[in-house]
C-alpha cells in the first residue's frame, strides 16, 4: 500500500476530469454489478506507463462523440480490495495495471491490458478506446 499523500494527485488526474474512484468493493459492485448502458473502468496504477500512457490515453479518449455513460476508476496498490473486486469483473483475464476495460449491460467488451499499454503512446491509447466507444456505445 502506498501513502495517501504520495498517491492522491495520481488519483486526482482522473477524478478531477470527472471519472468517479470507486474506493471498496461495495462500491465496485453497485457501479458494476446488473448495470445498463456503458462504463469505462480504469485499474489506476503509481506506475510510469500508467501516469505518460493509460491516464492520458483515457481521459483523451472521452473527447469522442460517442462516450461510455460511466467512467470508473480503481487504484492498485492503494484501494487493495475494491481493485481485487473489479478484477472479478475483468476475468478472464489476469490481474493488470494499469489496464482499461469497457462494459455494455453489465458485461466485459473490451480490454486493454498493461502489455498494450506499455510503451505505446496515450494517442494510442484513446484511438483505441475511440474504435470501442464508437461500436459500442
């Protein structure tokens, strides 16, 4: 676990841009459980890749015209167990952060792990997010 003072602008950097941290697994399982429409889940992470690639990559790809009605985001490694309760939500595939996933009524669509992440640009990263908002929302 990292220190609240050490993480807290990483985290800011999407709550600020409006995305809603869902801090414990009640709250993962009420943003995500049965839901209807669309929402974005970040697994957030203190990592490199996370802060020049998947934090950036994922608020551009909200300048889209067609967007997720949600947008979530968990920290790893800070908000321990609501991250191992989203990771339900992300099987089948393993643990990954930071990694983006998007859900239509209740059900994983798309997923972007951290080896898609890495090393890739954050324009990258939201053109991708942009084909899936696009076919999915």
């Amino acid at each position: 676990m990292y220190p609240a003072h050490l993480v807290a602008p990483m985290s800011k950097d999407l709550t600020d841009f409006g995305f809603e941290g869902l801090t414990t697994p009640e709250a993962v399982n009420s943003a995500l459980e049965n839901m209807q429409g669309t929402a974005l889940l970040v697994v957030n992470s203190v990592c490199g890749c996370a802060a020049a690639m998947a934090r950036p990559g994922a608020k551009m790809s909200l300048q889209n015209d067609k967007t997720p009605d949600k947008v979530y985001t968990v920290f790893a490694g800070v908000d321990k167990e609501a991250t191992e309760k989203a990771r339900e939500y992300l099987l089948p595939y393993p643990p990954s952060s930071p990694s983006i996933g998007l859900f239509k009524d209740g059900k994983l669509v798309h997923f972007i792990e951290r080896h898609h992440i890495e090393g890739r640009p954050a324009e990258v990263i939201a053109e991708n997010l942009k084909m899936a908002f696009n076919h999915y929302c």
